[in-house]
C-alpha cells in the first residue's frame, strides 16, 4: 500500500476526502493530514507519504512553498494540487515545480481516482527501475573479481600481448590492478592432492582462501602483485619489480610454504618461473612456474620448485628397455602375481635411482601399456573389458596425475588386473595341462637334454597334440616358451654378479656357449658379455 497525507486548511473538505474514494481499493492508505504547509513540513520525515494531496492557497505557508521545500530536501515524494479555478495560474506554476498533476475544486472524485492510479503505476515503473540498477550494479560488483581474473588469464596465456603495453597496463589500471614493471615473474601454488578432506570440495576451497590469505601479506611492498585463479584452481601471483633479480621471492615462497604446513591441514607445493624484461614475457614465466610445479610427480608435494634449478641432466636413454619389455611379456605370459609384482617394484624402484626425468617416465608407462595391449591381442582379448583402461587419451591420464606414486599405482593395477583377466576363468583341463607342462618346464630349464617329448609324458599326452594345446592356450611354441625362460633366468644370474658366460649357459640348459649367446642376444638385444659390462 502506498501512503497518502492530505494537506488542506479546510477541516471537512479533509474528512470528506477521506472517506470519498476506496482508497484500499487503489492501493493507498491515508498516513496522516495537515492543515497548512508548514504543518505538513514537520510530518514529512515522520510519515513519509508517497503522495501528497495539497492546497494551493492555504495560511502560514501556501501548497506552494511548501513543495519548493520538500523538493529542496531531496525527498521523492509525489504531489497532486487541490486548487479552484481562480488558483489556476498558481496551479501550473505548481506544473512547474514538478507537480504530477493538478485537480480543481470542486472535486471530480473519477479525474482523481484516476490521477492516483496513474501516480501508482507510475511509482511502481520507477522502484522496477531502481531496483533492476540496484540488481545490475551489485552484479557489476560480484563480476568484478571474474573480469579481472579473465584480465589475467588473458595476459597469462599471452593473449594480452596483442595490444602494446602502455593499453594494457591502463586496462589493468581500469580494473584496479596496479602491477608495474617493467620486470615480471610468476608464482602458481597449488594445493597438493589430500585424501582426508573432512568435508570433501567444501573444506578444499576454505583451504584456497586460507592459503590465500597467507600469501598476499607477505608479498613485500618493494614489488608489486596482483593474483587470479587459473582454470585448474590454482593460485596465480604475477609479480613485478623495478628490476630483474627478484632476490626475495624464493625465500618468501618458502615461509609461505612452512607457514601452511604450520597452519593448515594440508600443504602446498610452489612453482616459481623465472623472471623476465617485459610483459609479454609472462606467459613465458607461467609455463615455466607450472613446468616446475608438475616435478612434485616426482619429488612427491610441500616444496618449492625453481624452474631455474631443474636438473637438465635427467636420464634421457628409455627405462623400458628390450629386455624389460621381454621379462614384463614373459610374466604377463607366465601368471604368477609374486614374480610379476616384484617386476613392477624394481622397475618402479630403478626409475627413482635413476633420478629420470618425468617425461621418461610417462614415456614408460605408454610403453608398459603397449606392452599389455599387445599381450592381450596375444591372448586375443585386444575387445575385452580392458578396452576402458586403455584408452586414446592415456598420455593425457598421465599428465594428471600429481606424484610418482599415483602413475606406479595406476601401473601396477594395470598389468595385474590384465594379467589376472587373461589368467583367470574356469581352469579347463586345456589349461591345467598347460600349466602342468610351465611348472615342468620351471623346474627342469637347467637340463640340456629336456625334450617335448618328456613333458608329453609327465602330462600323459602325445607329442603333437601336446604342441597343439600349449600353442593354443599361450600363443607361443614350447621351444619359444622354453627359450625365453631359460634366457629369463639367465640375465637373474647376471644382474646377481655371475660374469662367466660358459657357466651361465650351463645352468639354463645350453651346453654350447656360442649357441647361448645368440639366443641370448635374440631375445635381449645385446651379447651376454656387454650385456655383463653394461650391468658392471
């Protein structure tokens, strides 16, 4: 309801008003009444009526004055006159004044009834109006940290380059961002993966801020910053300085990283680019910060990374060699989870020794993925349940992986589950004589007369239908089956020390040295004695 005061020196002509229209009806209710302007000036504040009904010619203070002064202070109120005919001239002085409209006495209760609907309609387009400038400029407000954060991202990817520097820097002014130059550097800081958030997305996020608040105070006043959100929700800090050596920024990414470890149930690790001349230089320093972020999938998280500290030397020949590739084949082939899991430790294991770097490894883990695709068209199962596991964007699987541990888990897991699939099922007695003939072949390999003929007898079967099955079954011949163990068991002897190639051969079944050593290097790639001396 909006409220209406009437102003008239005339007592019933007040009354009478009052009750000769249904003001509910219109949607207005009567606050209060005066008789004079001056009267009506002291109950403004009080009432605040919406609508004033008011008399031109009245004593002490005229209709006139009156609403010269409730204009002067500001007040939105809305006036009709109540004027007779000889109060005209007056009454479109009224006009002027900004008086929605005026009425001659006496009343015409239709002509005001509908000079109030109009001043009602006109009142509610007027609040829509400002309420809708209310709703866009608190939007404005609210979209404020994402336009500056697009600003950013826009300059981190380079994007904000286009322009040259001087209408950059007025549209980072704009949007109050002072970062001056004209040297700059990045800082990203990410919170590093936790399995016990208490309250899931929720507490991560409470973490961001936390750790958000930690940082920016300690940004020292000799620099200056601003910092956004990337689309992965990492916290970005651009720095600038009047100079290039940045000589406090390691130690205050430091204290920043001890200082959530101290303060905060999770911790951070910080990728610090290196610093350049220029701003279109800063996309260049933030592929280097998040270069040096991604090492923590190596050297696990809660450090800083420098990207100008990075060993270059890292182990550039393969970790998966030919020979890696062969016992991992042969374990996949054979089954037994214990051998095949001790494979995957020590591969793991070497790679840590090795200090490689983090491409090799994901170089790698494709590898070893390949090499489990081909064992399984091997066992034809290539349209099996494994087709989700390996997929074409296995690279990009990696590359989010966060730690050493999370690529080693995603391995192993692998190659067992496609180890156990192909092993598993009903046991026929195909399958049972196979494994029958695998166990012989384990225990008999040193033995230089071991023939097909003797498993055929050990598992009650003739010659050829025995070849049969194991073909079959493994996709490989017994002699192959034979060969690879035995070369199998001799790098073990190797890699123990053993350095006489006439007494390894002897003890997996090769009499003849020479013909050992062309196996050997079949299966391997290399003799056995620079096989020897590489291992030495």
């Amino acid at each position: 309801m909006y409220k209406v005061m009437i102003v008239d020196d005339e007592y019933y002509f007040r009354q009478a008003l009052k009750i000769s229209l249904p003001w509910g009806e219109l949607g207005y209710e009567i606050a209060g009444e005066a008789k004079n302007g001056e009267e009506a000036l002291a109950l403004m504040t009080q009432l605040s009526p919406d609508v004033v009904l008011v008399d031109i010619n009245m004593p002490i203070m005229d209709g006139l004055a009156f609403i010269q002064h409730v204009n002067r202070s500001g007040l939105s109120t809305r006036f009709i006159v109540l004027t007779g005919q000889s109060e005209f001239a007056y009454a479109k002085q009224a006009v002027q004044l900004g008086v929605f409209n005026y009425v001659l006495k006496p009343i015409d209760e239709e002509e005001l009834r509908g000079s109030l609907l109009d001043i009602k309609h006109l009142i509610e387009k007027e609040r829509a109006e400002r309420l809708e400038l209310l709703r866009l400029q608190q939007q404005a407000i609210e979209n404020v940290p994402v336009l500056k954060d697009r600003l950013l991202h826009e300059w981190l990817q380079g994007h904000g380059t286009a322009i040259d520097s001087s209408s950059f820097m007025e549209r980072l002014h704009d949007w109050g961002i002072e970062l001056y130059g004209p040297c700059y550097r990045v800082i990203v800081i990410d919170i590093d993966p936790i399995t016990n958030f208490v309250s899931g997305e929720n507490n991560k996020q409470v973490y961001k801020h936390a750790v958000q608040d930690i940082v920016q105070p300690m940004i020292p006043s000799l620099y200056s910053s601003a910092s956004c959100y990337d689309p992965d929700g990492r916290f970005v800090m651009i720095i600038g300085s009047a100079s290039d050596s940045f000589e406090q920024m390691e130690t205050i990414c430091e204290t920043v990283r001890t200082s959530v470890q101290t303060n905060l149930p999770c911790t951070v690790t910080i990728g610090v680019g290196n610093g350049y001349l220029g701003m279109e230089s800063i996309a260049i320093s933030y592929k280097e910060a998040l270069y040096a972020l991604k090492h923590r999938f190596i050297g696990g998280g809660n450090q800083v990374i420098v990207h100008s500290r990075l060993t270059q030397s890292g182990m550039k020949a393969s970790l998966f060699s030919i020979e890696r590739r062969s016992s991992l084949l042969m374990c996949l082939r054979i089954g037994n989870q214990s051998e095949t899991e001790t494979w995957i430790t020590d591969f793991f294991q070497d790679a840590l020794a090795k200090k490689a770097s983090m491409e090799m490894l994901l170089v790698s883990g494709l590898e070893m993925v390949s090499t489990c695709l081909e064992f399984l068209d091997e066992m034809s199962q290539t349209d099996q349940i494994y087709q989700d596991a390996i997929r074409s964007d296995i690279l990009q699987t990696f590359q989010e992986m966060n730690a050493f541990s999370q690529l080693e888990s995603w391995i192993r897991n692998l190659i067992l589950n496609v180890m156990a699939h192909v092993h598993e099922g009903k046991q026929t007695r195909a399958v049972k004589i196979v494994e029958e003939v695998k166990s012989y072949i384990l225990n008999h390999y040193g033995n230089e007369e071991l023939r097909i003929e003797e498993m055929a007898k050990s598992v009650h079967m003739n010659y050829n239908h025995l070849c049969y099955v194991f073909k079959k079954e493994t996709s490989i011949t017994i002699n192959d089956y034979l060969t690879e163990l035995r070369i199998a068991k001799a790098k073990e002897l190797f890699d123990q020390g053993v350095k006489v190639v006439q007494y390894v051969a002897s003890q997996v079944g090769y009499a003849d040295a020479n013909y050992f050593s062309k196996c050997f290097k079949k299966y391997i790639g290399i003799t056995p004695s620079k096989y020897i001396n590489h291992i030495q």
